[in-house]
C-alpha cells in the first residue's frame, strides 16, 4: 500500500492538534481506549466537545501548555493510503523540529486561523515548505465556524497567501486551499453543509486522490549499498549481492551502471526481493543487485546508471539549519553524514544567513545560533557522491554531527 507522509504546521492555537485529532476521529483511527480517555478528559475539563487535540499532543509539558514541541509522528490507514503525519511544532523557537518534520514529507498541511489571517508564522511555515521542496501544499482555513463560514474571510485569507506565494523560488508546488473547521469537522474527513460556496474536496478526499507524480520529486536513480551479501555455502559459493534502496527512480536488469567511487562499469544482472526475482526496482524499494562482472563493492559505495553520475567533490555549499545551543562558525570541525557515508567536514565560510519569514538575509555572520537558516560552504577530507538538494531530495540533504557528543545540530540542503 502507498504511504504518503505529511508534515503539518500552525502556529499557536490554529487548531493543528485538533485537525489531526478530528482526522483520527473521522477515520475511526482511535482505539476504544484512547478515545475513552479523551471523552473522559474533556468532560473533567468542562467541555461541551471532544478535545480531539489530546490525540496527538504526548509530552507532560504539551498536555500542560497546550502546545506542540516536539515532533510527533502519527499513523492512520485508510483502504487506498497508508498515512504518517509529521506534527510540528509552531513556535519560532522550534524552527529546527519544523525543518526535521518536513524534510522527508511529500504533503504539507499548513494551518490559518480564519480570524488572524496571514501572519508572520505563516511566511515562516511556507518559507520552509518551500526551502524543503514539499511538491503539495494544503492550505487549511481553519475556525471557520468562528466567522460564520464567511466566503469573504476566505477570499480574503487566500489572497494575501497568494501575494505571500509570489516570494518563492520553488514555483514546482501545488498549493490548494481548503476551508475548515477542525473542531465541528467541516472539510475535514467529509464535505461541510456549512459552505455552499466551497465546491472544493476535504483535506482527506485531497490527499487520498494525491498522485505519486504529483507529489514526488522524480529523479535520477541513486542506489547506496547498504550491505555487502556473500553467502557461507557450497551451494552460493560465488554469489555476491549488493543490499539498498532505491532513490529517485527505477534501475532495470540490464542497465549500465557505473559504481562509485571506483567508477567501474558494469550491467544490473538480477534484481531480488527476498528469493524473488524483478524485472525493475522501482523508487523507494528496499533490494538485492547483483551486476554481471565481478567488481569491487563495497558498504557506502553507490550504484548509479552511466549516463546520470551526481557530482563527486570535497566541498559543497549548502542552506543549513542549525539545531544546537552551540554556534557554527567558520573553521569548526564537525562530521558530515550523507546517506550511509560520514566524512570529516570544516566549515569554511557561512555566506549569509536567511530569514524564513521572506524579509530577505543577512550578511557579514560571524555565527549561527539555534534555529537559524544560512548558506554555508563545507570543505570535506574525502569526496562524496551528491545532487543539488532541488534535483534529488535524498542524495542532497545531509546531518551534521558533533564529534564530540556524537549529537545530531544541523541538517543542510546542498545548492
């Protein structure tokens, strides 16, 4: 079954937590318990209503706050999809947990209280959607109840985003407006009565009608071998199969690939799942190849056709978020992981740094803090095989890790 990962983002009390609530509800994704417990809840409290927020908000500190702070993954099928929603945080100060949401989402839904309108944390939401090359964007009108499923409010909201979409540089994005009420659970999982005017779908009929087409950014295909597979058995004795997944398009029996960094050639000779044989490992399949010579492969090289190499280099210039207390600057050491592979980096110049509200940047930075935004440039000790971050989503992101407390502080998008 085809599963869609979606990252969410609103600011403070837009209903974020609700809206995934109500779709839990909606597609009767609740255990007994659970929903029991929020029945429960919401009656001590003095709720005439389910708080369908207590759903998703986990931690001691959300329940209390009735906030979102950190990064909550949920799950929900339904007979066409399988469905992981990234709950992000809204908060200026949890920028870095918005970037790790969104970084490996293909759908976004990004939240509008339909009495504030387009705010400052709405240019900061789309900025990333869009830094992060999210091809769908849903932009729910939320409390509509609250304005009195006004078409006005609407029009209003959808073209001050519009004005707010002609800022970006990513123009390869399908941005779709829905007006919702998260709580009463108008466009949400079913059609409203409520707005006559709205001829559109519901959050749920958008994303389940989603193409892989049009919500995948397509490339080249990259294959990093995973694991090195040689069977201890008479019977085996010469087999040698090169374990992954497949990134950005389909590899075929028969093609010519060239492996690196040897840059030795060779043709894909079977292609296994299990003791099954294919034809074709499509894009995101975990496989065994086997080629027709007999090369030397190893765990972190990358298989990739002849005629589509990435660029092979020890420097790159990248737009990183910075996630730790602790400031980047220039001549720091850290490591980098891209894909399988970690190589020694130093940072050699931070250029600029970028405001994710679209107010411009900032140059002449000695140092980046917590949850900034920069273009930074990176020497390595030794090459790796990467594209730029906007041709292939996998093959161009990387984390930042520091030697020292081996702690994840940076994740970066190579340009």
């Amino acid at each position: 079954m085809e599963v869609l990962k979606i990252a969410t983002a609103g600011s403070v009390d837009d209903g974020k937590s609700t809206l995934i609530g109500r779709i839990l509800y909606d597609t009767k994704s609740l255990t007994t318990d659970k929903l029991e417990a929020i029945e429960k809840t919401s009656k001590q409290r003095g709720y005439d209503y389910l708080d369908f927020s207590l759903a998703t908000d986990g931690l001691v500190a959300e329940r209390e706050q009735g906030i979102t702070i950190d990064v909550a993954h949920i799950y929900f099928s339904t007979k066409n999809k399988s469905y992981i929603i990234a709950d992000t945080p809204g908060h200026v100060e949890y920028t870095r947990n918005m970037v790790t949401g969104a970084s490996t989402s293909q759908a976004s839904i990004i939240l509008i209280d339909a009495r504030k309108g387009v705010i400052e944390q709405t240019n900061r939401h789309f900025f990333i959607n869009n830094l992060l090359r999210v091809k769908d964007v849903v932009v729910a009108i939320n409390k509509m109840d609250l304005v009195d499923y006004s078409e006005d409010v609407y029009n209003k909201i959808k073209a001050d985003f519009e004005e707010l979409m002609s800022k970006r540089d990513y123009q390869d994005q399908n941005i779709s407006f829905i007006p919702v009420s998260a709580l009463k659970g108008d466009n949400v999982v079913n059609k409203s009565e409520n707005m006559p005017w709205y001829s559109g779908e519901s959050i749920l009929d958008h994303l389940e009608k989603l193409d892989k087409a049009d919500i995948f950014n397509v490339g080249t295909p990259r294959f990093p071998v995973q694991y090195v597979i040689r069977p201890k058995t008479e019977e085996y004795h010469d087999y040698r199969g090169y374990a992954g997944k497949v990134y950005g398009g389909n590899l075929s029996v028969g093609d010519d690939v060239v492996v690196l960094p040897s840059q030795t050639k060779s043709k894909i000779k079977e292609i296994y799942f299990y003791d099954e044989k294919y034809e074709t490992a499509s894009r995101r399949s975990s496989v065994t190849i086997t080629l027709e010579d007999d090369v030397n492969v190893s765990r972190g090289d990358m298989i990739v056709k002849e005629n589509d190499l990435p660029t092979i280099e020890k420097q790159f210039t990248a737009n990183v978020c910075w996630m730790d207390s602790k400031q980047l600057t220039p001549g720091a050491k850290y490591t980098v992981q891209h894909g399988i592979n970690k190589v020694l980096a130093k940072v050699d110049a931070i250029h600029h740094k970028i405001n994710p509200d679209y107010s411009g940047i900032e140059e002449g930075v000695s140092g980046l803090g917590m949850n900034d935004i920069a273009q930074v440039s990176f020497k390595l000790n030794k090459p790796i095989f990467h594209d730029k971050f906007r041709d292939h989503r996998t093959n161009g992101s990387f984390i930042i890790i520091d030697p020292q407390s081996n702690s994840t502080v940076g994740a970066g998008f190579i340009q």
